[in-house]
C-alpha cells in the first residue's frame, strides 16, 4: 500500500490530534493571555510571579514531589533488583501492577480510614502508648500517601531495564573481581539509568498535579499546582489564572522531561 | 551470598505487604457488620446490601460502565486506524510528528486535560453531562491504543503485504484478511485498557462533568469527602473483583507476547517511549 492510501485512514484520527491535541492546549494558552473581558493582556502571569503566594505554592510542590520522587524511588529500586531476580518475576511483576487497577479514589479513601483520628494507626500507636497522634491532613500524610499511590509506577520501568541488562556484564564484573556492592554500583546502575530516568517522569510530573489527595488526605494544607488549577477553574471561577497555572505546570513538565532526557545516542535499529 | 538474598526476600514481601495491606484492609471492612472502619465487630453483608439497594449508586455504577464501554469501542476504532495510518506513513519524520502528537495527551497531567477540555466544551456551547464526560474518555482513550497497536504493526513483516497484493487482493482484503488478523492482539490489549482506564479516570472527568452526571470515581470522591461509608467497602470489593478479572484478560491477550507491560498509561508511554520509533 503506497503512503496515499493512509490518507482515509487518518481522517478521524487528525481529526482527533488537531480537535483535542492542539486546541484545547491553544486554548489554554489563550485564557492564560485574556482577562475576565477577553482583553489581551500578560497581567495573570505578572500576578503570578509578584505575588508571593503563587511562587510559594509552586516552590512547596515541587519540593513535595521532588520528595515523593526520592522516597518512592529508594524503596523502588531495590524492589525492582530484588524481583528481576527470583523465579516467576513476571508472576510478582503482576502483583506488582494489579494495585494500579484499583481505583485511585479508593485507595485514598482507604487511608482515610487507616489514619483517622480513631483509624487502626492510631489505634495501633495508642496501644503502644504513643498515641492518639493528628496523623490525616497532615504533610507527612500526604506525602505518605502521594508515595503509596506512585510507588508502582517508580517500581516498573526500572524493573524493565534490570530485566534488559545483558547478565554477561556483571558476571564480567564478578569474574574480574568486583564485589556484589561494586557491581551493583558500576556496572548495573549505570546501565538502568534510563529506567530510573523513565520512573523519575512517571512519579515527579503526576505528583506535582495531584489534587484530589491535596483534599482527602492532605486536608488543604498542601496545595500542588494540580489543586491551584482546580481550584481556580471550578470554585473562584477565574479560569486566566488557571489557565495561566496550567501553562506553568506544562512548562514544568517540560523542563522535567528535558532534564531526564535520554542522553545517550541510541544505536538502535 | 545466601544470607543477603534471604534479606531481599524478606524486603520483597514487607514491601509486598506495605503495597497490598490497605487494598485488604478496605475489602476486610466491608464485611463488617459495624458502621466504621475502627474496629472489626463481626462478619455481616449488609453493607453489600445496603450499596445493591441505593439505586443512586446503582445508576452511576450502570452510568461509569456505558462511559467505558462505548468509549473504548470509539477510541479503539479510531486509534487502532490512527496507528494503521501512522505505520503507511512512509516518511520517518512524519511518523515521529505523529507519535510525538499522540503523545502529548499521555504525558500530560489530568488536570491539563480535564481544564482545556473545559474550556473547549465552553467555547463549542456543548453541554457538560453525559456527551462531553464520554468525548473526553474518546479523546484521552485514542493515543493508548495508539501506542498498544502500532508495535504490532511494526513488528509484522511488510512482505506479507506484498505477497497479499501480488496475489490480487484489493486494499479491504489486504486490512481485513491480512493486517487485522496479525494486530487483532494489539486492538484487544488496547481496547480492555482504555476500559480501564475510563474506570479508573477521576480528575478528567471531574473536570468535565457538570452538575446533573457522575460517575463512580466523582462520586466515591463526594462521599469521601463526608467521611466513612461502608457501602462504599463494599463497592471497592466488587470494583477489586472486577480489577481482577479485566487483568486477567488483559494479560491473556497481551502476554501472547509482549510480557509484563504496564497496565497505567505513564507505564505503557514509558515503555512506548524506551522502546522508540522502530
């Protein structure tokens, strides 16, 4: 079939790529350039880096999900190394994935009734004398369950790349007398960095975007940019503002993906 | 040697059970026959009961699984032509245009999409409710099976198209005898994880769905929001149950032979991603 008769094929699917790819984010920016009148204008953007508040929130999101990255990542990688080397990984793989299948909503809502003020913790931490602690809209709550919830998609693509490591390498590595603890940190690290790069992208850039557990669990105390937009679009109602967030927040996303770019040229093909 | 991999097993399962403990504990309440989730007081039904007979739960739950259905059937269609189109491109550069499009709208964050598609649905004077929740699940539906069926079709050799015309047939006959018999793997694995997908989608729809429509997750978030509902244990129960069967199938059709692919899209764009243009 010659490239010609691809076009027919494509109509729906163009269709699709300029109706909800292109212009919803055009627009987007649109609103972010536009005041209540529809006069053009750079004033939400003028607002957003002046104003204190603005900047603050978007330092204390990063700072939370650049945490929830760490976190996520150092109970991750060992994970993933431990399940690329016992039988049936692709068994544990699944167990792995299946908690993403669950609802995000209830998962949340889980850990409303594990840390409540009377919730099984605090129950736990009073038995032990410790307790009752104020453990739900709390940061370290959020941060808690932020980290649950992305742990998966950290675990996944590094396990990808583990998986891919030729095994001669660090027998190499063992043969020419280096220490587990050498091999693991010369030879195998260095060659799953594009996992841990690939994992960094699926935890940092949805973190940084999450509003409904900023509600649930973090009690409104933590605000990403994720809860400034929706709370800008869907309660004050001052969609340049929320726009112009979004736009930050798509530029942040971009920078991220940048910085965690794959350097290496690939000899693919 | 042996003692460190008796500590990694050890580490495997505390992280196992870190993982899975609050799913169960969710599950395990449901069957409580107290109203909170505290203290376990004895085995009961009746929260299932309770949640079979609130017909409002009902409706949305019906509501969530016709959103999901119809709109993986759509996006499957047009994706699964979407990713045909991109692979009879012939010129590489055109291709990554494409992919990278594709793309855009599964790397970006939900909130991104749900508000330009509030703004879009504003602007078009379309009604937010059942149609703009549904056209949204469409839209951030096509680029998965995009990414699900074009692997597919890169992986079946070309000359098989070749020796289908020499021998006379005509384009329908090469798409439907030939091309869609090979990838049908990949439609199938696309269409089941947009299902999932749509299931699972909160901040988009949330965005999108006015004041009249709900669907479950928009809901689950209202009644969260005023505290503990057991009814709602015992809708994750069965919601756990239908995870479990549609991951089952799943990874019937999709370990044909693509192993351990991520279910979640940011999993599925970083393998798409990895792997690259081939």
């Amino acid at each position: 079939m010659k490239s010609k008769q691809s076009i027919p094929y494509m109509v729906p699917y163009v269709l699709w790529i300029v109706l909800f790819v292109i212009l919803p984010l055009l627009l987007m920016l649109i609103q972010s350039l536009q005041d209540i009148h529809q006069q053009w204008t750079l004033a939400n953007y003028a607002n957003f880096f002046r104003s204190g508040t603005y900047l603050k929130m978007t330092f204390n999101s990063i700072f939370y999900a650049f945490l929830v990255t760490v976190i996520t990542l150092s109970i991750s990688y060992p994970m993933a190394y431990g399940l690329s080397r016992v039988k049936n990984s692709q068994f544990w793989l699944l167990l792995v994935i299946l908690p993403t299948w669950v609802n995000l909503l209830l998962k949340a809502y889980a850990f409303i009734g594990l840390l409540s003020q009377t919730g099984t913790v605090n129950q736990f931490l009073g038995f032990i004398g410790i307790g009752p602690q104020q453990l739900l809209f709390t940061d370290t709550s959020f941060i808690l369950v932020a980290s649950y919830i992305e742990l998966p998609f950290m675990i996944l693509p590094i396990f990808n790349s583990l998986v891919e490591v030729n095994p001669s390498l660090p027998n190499a590595a063992r043969d020419l007398g280096a220490t587990p603890w050498q091999t693991l940190r010369r030879v195998i690290f260095p060659l799953t960095l594009g996992g841990v790069r690939a994992g960094v992208q699926a935890v940092f850039i949805p973190t940084l975007s999450l509003f409904m557990l900023t509600r649930l669990i973090g009690g409104n105390r933590v605000i990403t940019l994720g809860t400034a937009i929706e709370e800008h679009f869907l309660i004050t109602q001052n969609w340049g503002m929320g726009s112009t967030i979004g736009i930050i927040l798509v530029v942040a996303m971009g920078i991220t993906m940048y910085v965690t770019r794959d350097r290496k040229k690939r000899g693919k093909r | 040697m042996k003692k460190q991999s008796l500590l990694m097993k050890f580490y495997l399962i505390v992280v196992f059970l870190l993982m899975y403990l609050p799913i169960f504990y969710l599950i395990l309440f449901a069957f409580n026959r107290g109203d909170y989730m505290t203290s376990f007081t004895g085995f009961s039904l009746r929260h299932f009961a309770t949640m079979f007979a609130d017909t409002r739960l009902m409706g949305i739950l019906l509501n969530t699984f016709i959103i999901a259905l119809l709109s993986s059937l759509v996006a499957t269609l047009v994706g699964t032509f979407g990713a045909l189109g991109i692979y009879l491109l012939k010129r590489r550069n055109l291709q990554n245009v494409f992919l990278g499009l594709n793309n855009i709208l599964m790397v970006s964050p939900d909130v991104i999409i749900g508000a330009s598609f509030l703004i879009l649905f504003t602007m078009a004077g379309l009604a937010l409710g059942f149609g703009s929740v549904l056209i949204a699940h469409i839209a951030f539906s096509i680029p998965i099976v995009v990414l699900l069926v074009l692997p597919k079709l890169n992986e079946m050799d070309s000359a098989l198209i070749r020796a289908a015309q020499d021998l006379g047939a005509r384009p329908y006959q090469v798409l439907s005898y030939v091309i869609l018999p090979y990838i049908w793997t990949g439609i199938m694995a696309g269409f089941f994880m947009t299902i999932t997908y749509s299931l699972d989608d909160f901040a988009v729809t949330f965005f999108v769905t006015g004041n009249g429509f709900t669907t479950l997750s928009v809901e689950i978030y209202a009644r969260a929001r005023q505290g503990i509902d057991l009814s709602i244990n015992a809708l994750s129960a069965l919601m756990f149950l239908v995870s479990l069967v549609l991951v089952i199938i799943y990874y019937f059709i999709a370990n044909h032979k693509q192993k351990g692919s991520g279910k979640h899209k940011r999993a599925t764009v970083n393998q798409q991603l990895g792997g690259g243009v081939q």
